[in-house]
C-alpha cells in the first residue's frame, strides 16, 4: 500500500512539473497546462478515495486507538 501511495504521489508531483514546464514553454497559450493539471487533479481525487478505502477496508491501521 505504500508503495502504491508513494507511486502516486510521484506521478502527481510529475504532473505538476510538467504542467510548469508547459506553461512556460508555450506562455499560457496551449491546452497542455490545463491537460496536465487535470492530470494532477485526477489523480489527487484517486489517492484520496484509495487512502479512505484503504482506511475502511483495514489496510491502512488505526493507531492510538
């Protein structure tokens, strides 16, 4: 699981850089800045609902309780 976590969070921080490079690449004027932003947000809504599975399911422990 936190491999997987890990994996994600790389390919969201990848996307935030590419979503730069794009930006100051093409001076806001292509669609890549906002295909690659989307990119970043989809994938930070996928991490969030496997987070709250992972939680619900077990996977991830509950500790101080």
């Amino acid at each position: 699981m936190k491999i997987l976590v890990l994996l994600i969070v790389m390919l969201i921080l990848a996307s935030l850089g590419q979503a730069l490079y794009y930006l100051i690449r093409d001076r806001g004027q292509g669609e890549r800045t906002v295909r690659a932003l989307t990119w970043r947000i989809g994938l930070s809504i996928g991490l969030f609902l496997l987070l709250m599975a992972g939680f619900h399911f077990g996977f991830i422990p509950v500790r101080g309780s």
